[in-house]
C-alpha cells in the first residue's frame, strides 16, 4: 500500500520535472526568439543624432517621403528618395519595387540600414491603410 | 428617412435587448424547477426574434443608403460614391468602420436568434439565463454603436458626390471575407452565454459541455473560412505574393481560432470524460474574450498608429471598456464559482484525455508567441519607452516547433483510447504511417532535387498523419458494417458518426495545409526584373515573355494592363497573364491588380510595378514575378478544416429525441 502512494508520488514527481522543464525551455527560446527579432523604429532626427546604437542589425525608419525627391535610375529599379520628419533629412536607396500606397508627401516605412550617409533599404513597406503616418510626422 | 428609420430601430432594439435580458435575468433567479419557466422562456425568446427584426431593419437600411447613394449620411458620404458599381455600394456597407459594426450586432443578434430557435435538450432556465447573457452583451455593443459610432450620422451640407471605398476592399473576396469572420468571432459569444450559464447555475454536467460543442465547432469553422479568405484576398489583392504576414490584424483574428482549437478539443474530454471542465469553461471565457480583443485591435485604430489612439480615444476606450466589463465580469463569476466544478475521471499518460490535453498546452504555447508578438510593442509604445515592431522571423522561428510536434499527436489521436492506451495500439498503424512518410518524402526529395530541413519535417509529419487518419477510417468503416453482412460502403461509411467524419476531414485539413506551407516555404521562388517588350526571362518551370504595357478604362478606374506570355517546355502557349496597375478616379489611390495562373495547385504570379525610364528602347517596365508551389494547399487545408467543423454539427446526436422535453 505504501509502495503504491510513493510509486505513485514518484510518477508525478518526474511528470511535473518533465513538464517543468519543457515549458522552461519553451519560455527561454520564446524570450530568445524575440528579442533577436525586435526591429526598433526610427526618425531622421534620431538617425542623425546617433540615437541608433551601434551593431543594431536591421532597423525601421519612418517618415514622410519628400516632395519632388524621388529619382529611379536608368534601366534598373533602383530607386532614391529623402525621408523627412519635418526637421531632418534623410537619403534613402532602394532597388525593387514600391508599394503601391509610396507617394511623395505620404508616409513610409522603410526597413534596412544605415551606412553612415545613406539608408540602404532592403524593404520599403506597404501599409495596410492609407491614412497612416509615422508618429513622428503626425505629431 | 430610411436612416431615421433604421437609427430608431437600433435605439429600441438597445431597450428591448437591455429589458429581455434584465426580465430573464430576474426572473430565473433562484428558480430551478422547469415548469413554470417555459412560458417565461417563450416570452424571452419573442423579445430576442423583436431584437433580431430590429437589427435587420436597421441593416437593410443602412443597405438601402448605401445602394441610392444617400449622401446625407456621412458613412456613404465617406465610403461611396455615384460612380462605385452597385454590387460594391451594397459592400459598402459594411466596409467601413461603422458599417461592419453595425454587421458584428446583426451577427450577434442572428446566432441569438439560433440558439433561441435551436432545440436542444437543456432546462428552459438554462435557456432563459443563455440568452439574457447574449442579450446583455449585445447591449453594450448597441450602446457603442449608438453612442460612439453611428453609422447614420447626418451629415450637413449635403455632398454631391462622395469618396470612395478602399480600393483594396472592392474586391468580391473582401465582400465576404467580413461576415465569416464576424460570424466566428461572435459564434464564439454562444459558448461564452454557455459557459456563463453554466457558472451562474452552478452545474457543470455534462450537458453543457455537450450543447456547447456544436456551437463552437460552427463559430470555428466559419473564423477559419474567414481567416483563410482574409489570406487569400492579401495574396491576390495584395499584390506582393505573400499570405500571411503576422500583421497584427492578422493575428487578432489567430488567436481566438487558438484558443478556439483548444476549445473544441478540451470539450471533447469534458463532454465524455467529464474531466477537464475548469480549463474548459476558462477556455470558454478566454476565446470570446479574444474575439473582443481582436475586434478591439481592428477597429480601435490602435493600430494604425497608437498616438491616432491617443488623440481621438473615444471609441477605442469605449470598446476596451466594454472589453474589460464583459471580460472581466465573467472571470470574476468564474473566479467565485469554478471551486465547485470538482475533478471528473483519472486517466493516465497514454489515454485520449492525454493527447487532447497536449493539443491544448500547444494551443496555449502557439497563443503565448502570436500575444507577446502583437501586443508587446503596442504595450511598449503605449507607455512610451519605444516604438518597435517584431519581426516575421520571431513567429515562424516558434511556430514551426509548436505546432509539428501537434500534428504528430494528432496522428495518434484515433487510435487511442479513453482513459488509457496500451503502446500496441499506436504501434502498429504508426509504423505503417511513418513508413509511407518517409517513402513519400524519399520520392519527393528525388523529385525536387532540393532539400530543407523544415521541408523534411514538415513532410514527414503531415503524411504520417494523414496516412494514420485515413488508415483508422479504412478500418472503422470496415468494421462498422461487419454486422449486416454484404452491406455497401456508403452503409458503412453513414454507420459512423458526423462528428467523426468531422474529425477525419479538418484533421486530412490540417496536413493538407502543412504540406502546402512547407513546400512554399521552401521552393518558392521570387524575381524583381526590368523587362523590355518581347523580353524573356524564367520563374521557376516557366518561361514569361513581356509583351507590352496597353492603357485601358473601367468603370471607376483607369489601368494599365501589361500582357505576358507564359510558356513551358517546348514553347507552346499555355497561358496569356495580364496583370493590371489601376488608378482609381474618385481617390487617385494606385493599385497593383496582380494576375496568376494556377497550374495544379502551384501558381505563377505577376504583379507590374512602374515604368521605368530607358535609354535605349521604350516600354520599359519593372515587374515582379513569384513562383509558388502548392500555395493553393493552404486554403484548400482551410477549406477541410471548416468543412470538417460544419460536418459535427449535423451528427445525429444533436437531434432532440421525439418524446424528450425539447426547449
């Protein structure tokens, strides 16, 4: 009889071990996961001041694209415009193909990295609604 | 007018719908006994088909503006205009933010009205207290339509033309894509007023459970219809080939279907087992609640942007009030309440309640990852430390390791039993289905020439389960007849249940769609390209030649339609593609119109991005070309699942017997 309960005991024991364990590692990998896949967001002013840190990988600028900014290469899809916040400037590259709702004078959001003179973007986003605006142009 | 009229209608729907459900509320109180609460529960039944009539008059209404164009009102003011065609302006109507609410109470009120004409075998106290929790819920959706979004707001003076809708939205998927998922999310409103009877009765037999299950597989299958054609319009409409970009909007719509699978799933153990039932009603609450919240993500503007939020809060705060009151009443009643749930039956590690109880935990885990993922940044940005975004590698990285290991399980559920489960019974058929797995994904892999480890994985799993699935229907089906000899296999097949067949489908479902991911994950392939006329260039088997870039005008818009010619092998013409740049006239709004020929499941995908300037030859255009194998087992995965979730509902169980006291 007593055999049984601490047999019994045992089996939950190494039940909530087995549990704890899993969901220990779920939880380690989840932060891990996402802290590696964090893409902080960024203004012209905060690029220009060097707010940005140093080695961050991939990072989102936001703003308005510039009127009258917008120049595409020759023969290629290459594309250059300049994000504005209203106060600073930045230039940006692209090769690929914009998003439809990318006019001049509307916000844009443009994932990629900084070289120390220009934006090199990688993905200049499509946002699902058209009235959107970067927080720092909104304001 | 019409939109006096239907504003009155939806004020006095909000009083009959606040006055049924404090009358029923009132009058169940204390009462157990079923005589003398039939002819209550014919009254409150009555009030609720009033409510329903109501809302529809109100709906059509608001219809009825939209279709001649009644620019008084300033939700088709904004949202249409005369050149719209007709079959949009009646989408209209629930294109905008007003419109589709005023769709989520129609919903509402119409799976109040199912439940109060449903005949199902509860006390008529149960009923009375089920629908008054619909009815007082639905009050403060009334409230909030009445009072902080109205969608027949006067509008002075009089525009002569109005906007436009979203060209995005006029698209005939977009049309119905709305409705499913509202009729999901509230479906799932039926199994919370379950849940919340139940609590308040204090009884948790297994009735409940029972009743509540074909209300929950309903909502689920029509949230995943909803969900897969919300996929499927971002894939065609969209223009940039993929389908599904843990947007928040999309994941508000994921995680109720999350919590949703678990939920069928835990009351397949309560129901039969009568274990589990305490998870099950939280569960219960949880999935409304995240249907709430996912309304709330949508349709707050929270997520356009936080600091919009900010600055206009008022219907954003009263919908999250509302969220807070409704939610967090019911946890409050569980909280009070579950300590008299009490513990149904043992089982051990290898019974069925064990491997339903790992779809939950995984469910749970799947649901963790989508809600750190949506909400963390908003949580960040709200209390102003950073804006931030999570990036799409974040959910793919977890999905995958959470949700396999389920489709592994699932493979064993069939063959398991109650209780508990001797090895050999999973041995046997498992074996045989990794047999064929690997098989299939040995031929594969010689087939493709290429290889990826999530591709592997992905194969593997989703064959093993779907052979093990279809190898116990063989079975069962064969085993079903073995008492009338000679017997047909459609006789066979009938003598089990819908719900199985349910199972077996949205299970098939789920493979079907595994495999489509991983094969598309994996070999799908995407070129940008600079074409000049009669240029030819290659996207995975195919050869596309541009033919040139020709201005045409439709009806509210004006396009230019490049011609493609698609060809395979030794140069015969398959197929002629002609994707469209539109420009739309009321909005001056610029739309890729990508077009796509499907060859069995796998498509080609053009989309013309701009006209690029040349030196040397004129026509020039930048395209972007997909080649996506097996895409189309995504939705068609969809599909089976929902179809499967219909199925249950129709199982003979569910019918009242003839001579039973039927509510």
């Amino acid at each position: 009889m007593n055999k049984r309960m601490s047999n019994a005991r045992a089996y939950r024991a190494a039940w909530l071990a087995a549990i704890v364990v899993v969901a220990l590692g779920f939880g380690i990998a989840l932060v891990k996961v996402f802290n590696e896949n964090l893409v902080f967001f960024y203004t012209p002013t905060q690029i220009l001041s060097g707010d940005v840190p140093q080695g961050e990988k991939t990072y989102r600028l936001g703003g308005m694209v510039e009127v009258g900014s917008v120049q595409r290469e020759a023969d290629s899809l290459k594309v250059s415009f300049v994000v504005t916040d209203l106060n600073n400037k930045v230039p940006v590259q692209f090769n690929g193909i914009l998003p439809d709702l990318f006019k001049e004078g509307t916000g844009v959001v443009a994932d990629g990295q900084w070289d120390g003179t220009t934006f090199v973007a990688s993905e200049v986003l499509a946002k699902h609604d058209e009235d959107y605006m970067p927080p720092g142009v909104a304001q | 007018m019409i939109a006096f009229i239907s504003q009155f209608s939806l004020a006095l729907a909000t009083v009959l719908a606040l006055f049924g459900a404090w009358a029923g509320f009132r009058a169940v109180k204390g009462v157990y006994t079923h005589a003398p609460a039939v002819p209550l529960l014919i009254a409150v039944q009555r009030n609720v088909l009033l409510v329903f009539g109501l809302v529809c008059v109100s709906f059509l209404g608001l219809i009825y503006s939209f279709v001649v164009s009644d620019f008084s009102v300033r939700n088709v003011a904004e949202n249409s205009n005369l050149a719209l065609p007709v079959f949009y302006k009646i989408a209209a109507s629930w294109g905008s933010h007003e419109g589709s609410f005023l769709l989520w109470v129609l919903m509402f009120a119409a799976w109040t009205q199912a439940v109060a004409w449903a005949r199902f075998e509860v006390s008529a106290c149960f009923k009375v207290r089920v629908l008054a929790t619909l009815q007082l819920v639905l009050v403060g959706f009334l409230m909030y339509l009445l009072l902080a979004s109205n969608p027949f707001e006067y509008l002075a003076p009089t525009p002569l033309d109005g906007r436009d809708l979203n060209p995005l939205l006029q698209d005939i998927i977009m049309i119905i894509h709305p409705p499913m998922l509202y009729m999901g999310y509230v479906g799932f409103a039926v199994t919370f007023a379950f849940a919340v009877a139940g609590l308040l009765e204090g009884r948790f037999d297994m009735t409940w459970a029972r009743w509540s299950r074909p209300w929950t597989n309903v909502a689920w299958a029509f949230l995943t219809v909803g969900i897969a054609l919300g996929s499927w319009w971002a894939y065609r409409e969209l223009g940039w080939g993929g389908w599904w970009f843990w947007d928040p909007v999309e994941n508000a719509s994921l995680m109720p279907w999350l919590a949703g699978t678990a939920l069928i799933h835990s009351l397949a153990v309560s129901e039969k087992r009568g274990t589990l039932r305490s998870w099950t009603l939280l569960l219960a609450l949880t999935t409304f609640a995240l249907s709430l919240l996912g309304t709330f993500l949508v349709r707050s503007g929270v997520l356009t942007s936080v600091h919009a939020f900010a600055t206009d809060p008022e219907r954003g705060v009263f919908i999250l009030a509302l969220l807070f009151l409704v939610v967090g009443s019911s946890y409050v009643l569980y909280a009070m309440k579950t300590g008299e749930v009490g513990q149904g039956g043992d089982f051990k590690a290898t019974g069925r309640e064990s491997l339903l109880l790992s779809n939950n935990v995984l469910m749970s885990a799947a649901l963790v990852t989508v809600m750190l993922g949506t909400l963390y940044p908003l949580v960040v940005e709200v209390i102003g430390a950073r804006k931030m975004s999570v990036g799409q590698p974040y959910f793919e990285a977890l999905f995958a390791p959470i949700l396999l290991p389920a489709v592994l399980l699932m493979a064993l559920g069939p063959d398991s039993r109650w209780r508990e489960t001797s090895l050999a019974q999973y041995i046997k058929p498992g074996a045989v289905a990794l047999g064929v797995a690997l098989l299939v994904l040995l031929g594969a892999a010689l087939i493709n020439g290429h290889f990826s480890l999530l591709w592997a994985a992905g194969v593997v799993c989703a064959v093993f389960m779907a052979v093990a699935t279809l190898a116990h229907a063989a079975t069962a089906t064969r085993k079903a007849g073995s008492s009338v000899p000679q017997s047909g296999l459609l006789y066979r097949m009938r003598r089990l249940s819908l719900s199985y067949w349910g199972m077996v489908l949205a299970h098939l479902g789920v493979a079907v769609f595994v495999v489509g991911v991983s094969w598309v994950k994996t070999f799908e392939t995407e070129t940008d390209a600079v074409l000049k006329p009669g240029e030819t260039t290659e996207i995975g088997p195919w050869r596309v030649t541009f033919i040139g870039v020709d201005s045409v005008q439709r009806q509210n818009y004006v396009a230019a339609l490049g011609v493609f010619e698609l060809t395979r092998g030794d140069g015969t013409l398959i197929h002629l593609l002609e994707p469209e740049k539109r420009r739309y006239q009321s909005s001056e709004q610029t739309m890729t119109e990508a077009a796509i020929h499907t060859d069995l499941f796998s498509d080609v995908y053009i989309s013309l991005g701009d006209a690029v300037q040349s030196s040397t030859s004129a026509g020039s255009w930048g395209v972007r070309l997909y080649y996506k194998p097996l895409i189309n087992l995504i939705w068609w995965g969809g599909a089976l699942m929902a179809l499967g979730g219909l199925l249950t509902v129709f199982d003979r169980r569910y019918r009242p017997k003839k001579n039973g006291q039927s509510a």
